[in-house]
C-alpha cells in the first residue's frame, strides 16, 4: 500500500462480549492493550470526554439540573428509562451527576459495566457520556475531542 512503507501497526485483539457499546470495547480495549504493552508510557488520548463534560457543567449552570437531566432521557421513552432485573428505572439526580462527572475514565480491559443500573462511579461517568451524546447534546452537534 503507498504511504505505509517503513510504518508500524499495531493489531490490538478484542471481542464484543460483554460490551455494552461499541466504543467501549474499541477504544478501551486498544488503551487497556497499549497499557499492557507499555505500562510506562503516557494513558493514550482516545476521543477524550473532557469537552463533553465541561459542555454538561456549562448547562447546569446556565439552564440548571432539572433541564439537564431531563434532556438525559430520549424524548421517543417519554422519559421512562429501561428497567433492571427488579424492576426499578434508573434515574439522574444531581448528585448522581457530580459522581460521573467527577469519575475517573476506567480502560480496564474485560471489566463490565452495568449501565442499566448503574452503581459505581465508573458506570455512572460511561452512562453520563452514552446517554449526553445521544440525547442530551446529539450525535449530529457534538463530536467529543480528538487530538
């Protein structure tokens, strides 16, 4: 191929099992690989939430918790979210929000995370960002940072 002499690349080996979402187990699989290969070298800089969440803070101070979370839910479920084995919907609060927006990003290869009812900081910052991009701030006006 042109342009490829003389570079390196790197197969990273992963599967989708398991993974509640595609850019989960894409992007964190190829940082958890990276930082098995060399533990040394800097976390790599995969498309980066930290412009999402500073967006997030931004309109919870201009339009306030309420307007924020409900823009959380998809305006097609009439706000209802999906239901655990119990029974029982996940709900934002803004003190939910403050855990996931302060958590720290987890590349842990094979850790689950249950975003259905999420309960750790980590799980609650993967459903912040799932549900902020899809509904919140859509797909076709938000693009997350890449170096």
């Amino acid at each position: 191929m042109a342009g490829t002499e003389g570079k390196r690349f790197l197969l990273v080996p992963y599967h989708m099992l398991g993974a509640k979402a595609l850019e989960q187990r894409v992007l964190g699989g190829y940082v958890s690989h990276v930082k098995k290969l060399h533990p040394q070298a800097p976390t790599p800089q995969v498309c980066r939430t930290d412009a999402l969440f500073e967006d997030i803070r931004a309109m919870r101070s201009r339009m306030g918790d309420a307007a924020v979370i409900g823009g959380l839910t998809s305006p097609d479920d009439g706000g209802a979210d999906e239901e655990d084995e119990w029974g029982e919907a996940f709900g934002w609060s803004p003190g939910l929000l403050d855990t996931a927006l302060d958590a720290e990003e987890v590349h842990e290869g094979g850790q689950a995370l249950n975003l259905v009812s999420p309960s750790t900081p980590a799980e609650l910052r993967a459903r912040l960002v799932q549900e902020a991009s899809t509904h919140l701030l859509g797909s076709s006006r938000w693009t997350p940072g890449c170096p």
